[in-house]
C-alpha cells in the first residue's frame, strides 16, 4: 500500500479554488491520493499499458526500470488540469494529467518541466468496416506486403476476446495498428460486441481511435 501525502502548497492550492467555486471534482482530496497511489502501483508493478496513452508508454516503462523502491508519494503542485507528485524516498517526479473526473499518468516530470502536451478530440464516421475502416479514418494507406494478423485471448469467466488487423512500422518510423476486436461470452444469453482501435504512435505524439457502430473518436496528442 502506498501512502500518499498532500504538501501544505497542493492543501493551500485545493482551498482556493473551493473558496472561488472553480474547484472540479477531480481536485478534491481523495481523488488526487486515489490517483497518485493508482500511478505510482502501475510504475512499480508494470502495470502501465492499461492505464496511459500508448505514446506515453515507451518513456514511462523506460523510467519506470530505474526506480528504487517506492514507500510514499506527496502531491507537490495540482491546478486543474495537472497534478504533480514526488516519490518518496528517490525524490523523481511524475506528471499526471486531468481527465474527466479523474487523472491519467502522462510522463516523468525533467527539472521544473512539467507540461503536458494539448490533447484534442474529434468525432469521426466510419466508412467500410474492420481494419480497413480504420485505416481509411486515419487517413493511413497500408503497403501491400503487411498481411492480416489474428489473435485471442481468454479472459476468464467464459469470456474470450478475438482481434485481427494490421501492425507496421512506416518509412517515418511511426508505429502503427488498425484492429477489430471482438469481445463473447460463451453462456448462450450475453450477446457479443465488437470495437474498432487504431494506434499511431510517432515520438512522444500520436493518433489513438476507438470506435464502433459506425463512428469513432479520435484523439490527437
């Protein structure tokens, strides 16, 4: 269990945005301890692909290696989109950006650097279906000598998750995967569902889509 401390700054901060009515659910006390800990789990348990953006995933994993052990965090700097906290003992520390309700893991904070890219999120319709639906809403063309590639998984309780699509690196070196992912549950009354993902991940940017039934969102960062 890691304890997770608020710093007389992040209290002081948190007390004036509820003194100006601007304080948004995220920005209360159990929320930012709930989030620190999640992150700080995720970094020491390699826990980290289900919980950031794939972007982010590379560096994080990267840093995430070098760490020594981790007893508590404190959160040090919070406004209402970006919460920062330091590990206890090393000192590193990690960026989380705010998301809806709650925060998302982004990066490891360098120096006093700790921004965060804008993010932007756009609603798309999709044309054709599968893989190359995706492929059309990003606006990627696949070379000819990348083939389908399927695969599953059980997931437990009569659940098994089926996905085929295309996975490449381009000439610009950015990684990308179109996919369809179907999702059934073997009990003979839940009815299967399917969604559309697509990734692009070029440096510390990129592309994430996730759709279905005809449309799908979009976001950029």
């Amino acid at each position: 269990m890691i304890s997770v401390e608020l710093s007389p700054d992040v209290v002081a901060l948190l007390r004036q945005m509820s003194d100006r009515g601007e304080q948004p659910p995220r920005c209360h006390d159990g929320v930012i301890r709930s989030a620190i800990g999640g992150a700080v789990r995720r970094l020491v348990e390699d826990g980290l692909s289900g919980g950031v953006r794939p972007w982010d995933l590379p560096a994080l994993k990267r840093r995430a290696a070098s760490l020594g052990e981790v007893s508590a965090a404190t959160a040090v700097w919070v406004d209402t989109n970006i919460l920062v906290a330091e590990l206890v003992p090393g000192g590193e520390r990690i960026v989380l950006r705010g998301v809806d309700v709650g925060w998302r893991l982004v990066r490891f904070a360098d120096g006093d650097d700790v921004c965060v890219r804008p993010e932007f999120t756009r609603r798309v319709e999709l044309h054709g279906s599968g893989p190359d639906a995706v492929l059309a809403a990003l606006g990627v063309i696949k070379p000819d000598d990348v083939e389908l590639e399927y695969s599953s998984e059980d997931l437990g309780q009569g659940e098994t998750e089926y996905r085929h699509g295309y996975r490449w690196i381009d000439d610009a070196g950015r990684s990308i995967l179109a996919e369809e992912a179907k999702n059934e549950i073997f009990d003979g009354a839940t009815p299967y569902s399917t969604y559309l993902r697509g990734v692009i991940i070029d440096g510390d940017g990129g592309v994430l889509l996730s759709g279905h039934d005809g449309s799908a969102d979009v976001i950029e960062g």
